[in-house]
C-alpha cells in the first residue's frame, strides 16, 4: 500500500483557492437575490460600522483598484445607498458612509447572508478564523520583511 504524499505548497493554496471560490459563489446567490454584487456587499459591510471610511481604506478592505472602487461608490451613491462627505480633520480627503436607506438595505442583507451561510461548529469556526488570521499576519510579515 503506497503511502499518502507530504502536502505540498500548492495543496494548500487549492484548498483555500477553493474555499473562496465556493462561499464566494454561495454568497453571491444570496445577493443576486437583492441585486447586490459582493464587491457592492464588501463595501457596505465596511461602512455599516458607521465611522465613515476614507476611499482608500475602502478600497482595501474590497480589494478594488481605486478607479473600480469609484465607479462603484458612484453606483451606490445613485441608488442612494452611499453618500459622501468632505473629511472634517483633512478637508482633501472624502469619508464615504451609509444613508438611512443604505442602514436598512444592509441590515437587510446582513440577515439574509448569515441566515443562509452555512456554519462549522462553533469550535471549528473559531479555529478557522484564528488559523486563517494567523496566515494574514504571516504572509503580511513576510511581504513587508521582503519589501525591506
């Protein structure tokens, strides 16, 4: 009987490749049903906090290009879900936020998605998002030991 292989680099990367690309889709389904993208669903998630994100933060946090992010914060502010504002402390700088409208279509959204995502035990759950940030903070160390 052969013996199993060690996992090789790429066997990892497959598996979270995978792993995206699946509650990607799965999420998305839930969208499509509201007619958001998830790019549309990244960006709300981060403005529902309320603080007010510069454009840059934004654009980070739904890994967009700056141009892409500003087509889309057009979108949003068409459909009265977005509005943005002149930053009081740097008056160069925009801060974009939800509207009352936004709120609502997003606590909306946000009961539907976590009402149909599909959940690991608790404990798993938790040891994924500790396992997986724990390789955030990995591979940003190593991107900013090599950048050195």
């Amino acid at each position: 009987m052969p013996t199993p292989s060690p996992r090789q680099p790429q066997d990892l990367m497959q598996l979270l490749t995978r792993a995206e690309r699946l509650a990607a889709r799965r999420l998305q389904a839930v969208l499509d049903e509201d007619g958001c993208s998830l790019d549309a669903w990244r960006v709300l998630a981060l403005l529902s906090d309320g603080q007010g994100h510069h454009m840059t933060a934004v654009a980070e946090a739904a890994f967009l290009p700056p141009a892409t992010l500003t087509k889309l914060v057009d979108h949003l502010v068409d459909q009265n879900l977005v509005h943005r504002r002149v930053d009081p402390l740097d008056r160069r700088r925009i801060l974009a936020h939800l509207t009352p409208r936004g709120q609502t279509y997003w606590r909306r959204l946000d009961r539907e998605v976590r009402g149909r995502r599909p959940m690991l035990s608790e404990g798993d759950d938790e040891l994924l998002r500790a396992l997986l940030g724990r390789l955030v903070d990995t591979l940003d160390g190593a991107s900013a030991e090599n950048a050195l």
